[in-house]
C-alpha cells in the first residue's frame, strides 16, 4: 500500500472508527454494510467510500438508530441523516471524524468547514481543548499502530497551527496590561514540536499580557540580554524531545544560574516532567496540557 493512504485495512478501519475488526466483519457478513475489495492473496482492503460510511454510521449508532437499519441506507441518505442530527445536537464525535477524514484524505477544505461550523458557537479555547487536542491524542496512537504516516501528521498540524496564529494575530490586536510582567516563550535547543507553545502564547494574549514570543530552537544563551531589558519575566519552554532526558536537570541548572534574577521565573510544559520536583521556587513544571497554566495566568 502507498504510503499517502487512499485504501485502509481492517486494522486501520478499527484504529480510526473505534470499531473493533471483528464487529466490522460481523456488519460487513450481516448486513452488507462496507464492500471491502480484496488482494490477490485474499486480504480484504477498503477505499475513502467505505472509511466514511463507517464513520457515520458510528455517529448514527451514538444516537439509538440500528445497524439494521443504517445498512439499508445509501452513503447520500447516511450523511443527511448526520447533518440532521448535527442541526439539532452537536455531536462532538462526528467533528472528530470529520477531521480524522479531512486528514486522512488531506482534504483542507473538509477541516476548513468542519472548523468553521464549530466557530459560532465555541471560543477558540474550546475548540482547542474539545476537538484539537483530543485529535492530537488520537494521532499520537494512530501514529503507534502505523495507521498514519508523517505526512498526515504534517498536513493536519500545519491546519492547526493557522488557526492558532489567525487568532493569536486577532489577540495582538488588543494591547496589554501595563502590569509589567513580560513572558518570554521559547523552545529548547533541538525541540521542533511548537504547536502548544503557539497556544500557550495564544492564551497569554488573549488574556492581555505581554509576550515575547521567540520560537524554536533556542540556546539558553540567547536569553541573557533579558536581564538589561526588563524587570521582570516569566520565561515558558515547552519539553517534548528535546533535551534528552540526561541534558534535562543541566538545562534546567542553566535557566536558573544563567537567565533568572530574584524576579524572574521559569515555567517548563511537558508530559516528562510529571515525576521531577523543581528546584527552586521560580521554577514550576506545568505537565503536558496548557490547562494547568490557567490558575498561573489569573492575576
């Protein structure tokens, strides 16, 4: 099979639907619901047709219809049976599935649509924390089971990634406090993953504070001119693979000796740090999610 998927296997089918392959097979011999293809070694395959029909009858099922019925439907009645329930209830796993298939098929209108049917009811913090990063979530697995591959990463982040800048433009709009306070957000030398730093720069604008936003790839160095430019900054760094787990405690070391006055703090984003104890009072490790900088930002 291609590497950019147009055809899926039955394990794919599960990792993407929630199905389990063995209730796909019993739908498939019961009532005739997916028309899977075959290889010459007699392995059954399916194209986007069938991947999307199974995901809207995985959405219909949340909602009481059976699969005896659904089966009797065509692909044009299924999907209008779905925006009818879309039109009364938002049903937060159908959004899920739309952007899973808008990745799958790189279909940037699809997730384009599907974000603007969210944008009229939701702040952007709640589409971020509802539907992006439970998406993102489900990458991470469907990038474990070799469901997807880099290229469907990139495609769906650099989607995300717009819709963060787009709104974090519209925050700058508004300016910031005059309390002073300044944060200063970058990555660590050889960290790429940016797309919570982006939000948490997103959040911290739209809150009104004043931020320095410098990207990735940042030597600890580049930082010490911070001291003659401002009274007081919160420094936040974001940790997903970089540095390694051996370099961790030596940068953190260097943040605290190189960068921080008495004023200043440290905070540093990242699943890794959910067993380590900071060092010092100006230092606080936050975890992975941006939820736990909320209680920090009330001020």
């Amino acid at each position: 099979m291609a590497n950019i998927k147009s055809i899926y296997s039955i394990k794919d089918l599960e990792n993407l639907s929630g199905v389990k392959a063995h209730t796909i097979r019993i739908w498939e011999r019961r009532y005739h619901l997916l028309a899977p293809m075959r290889t010459e070694n007699n392995i059954r395959y399916y194209d986007t047709h069938n991947f999307q029909k199974l995901l809207n009858v995985v959405v219909l099922l949340r909602y009481g219809f059976k699969i005896s019925k659904l089966s009797k439907l065509t692909e044009a009645e299924l999907q209008a049976r779905v925006n009818e329930i879309r039109s009364h209830k938002y049903d937060r796993d159908h959004v899920a599935h739309q952007f899973k298939l808008a990745m799958m098929t790189f279909d940037q209108q699809l997730f384009m649509e599907t974000y603007d049917s969210l944008v009229p009811d939701r702040s952007f913090r709640e589409i971020f924390f509802d539907y992006f990063l439970p998406l993102f979530d489900d990458i991470g697995v469907l990038w474990q089971t070799k469901t997807i591959t880099p290229a469907h990463e990139h495609f769906i982040s650099y989607l995300v990634r717009l819709k963060i800048l787009a709104n974090t433009n519209a925050s700058m709009a508004n300016p910031a406090s005059p309390s002073g306070q300044v944060y200063a957000l970058f990555l660590p030398h050889g960290e790429i993953h940016e797309l919570g730093l982006l939000y948490l720069n997103y959040e911290l604008l739209s809150r009104g504070h004043h931020t320095i936003y410098l990207g990735e790839n940042l030597p600890v160095d580049t930082l010490e001119g911070f001291k003659t430019l401002f009274d007081q900054v919160t420094y936040i760094s974001y940790t997903t693979v970089a540095p390694s787990p051996d370099a961790l405690d030596d940068y953190i070391h260097e943040m605290a000796t190189s960068v921080l006055t008495s004023k200043d703090a440290f905070w540093l984003v990242g699943g890794r740090l959910s067993d380590k104890t900071p060092p010092s009072p100006h230092i606080r490790f936050l975890g992975r999610c941006a939820r736990l900088l909320r209680p920090c930002l009330i001020n």
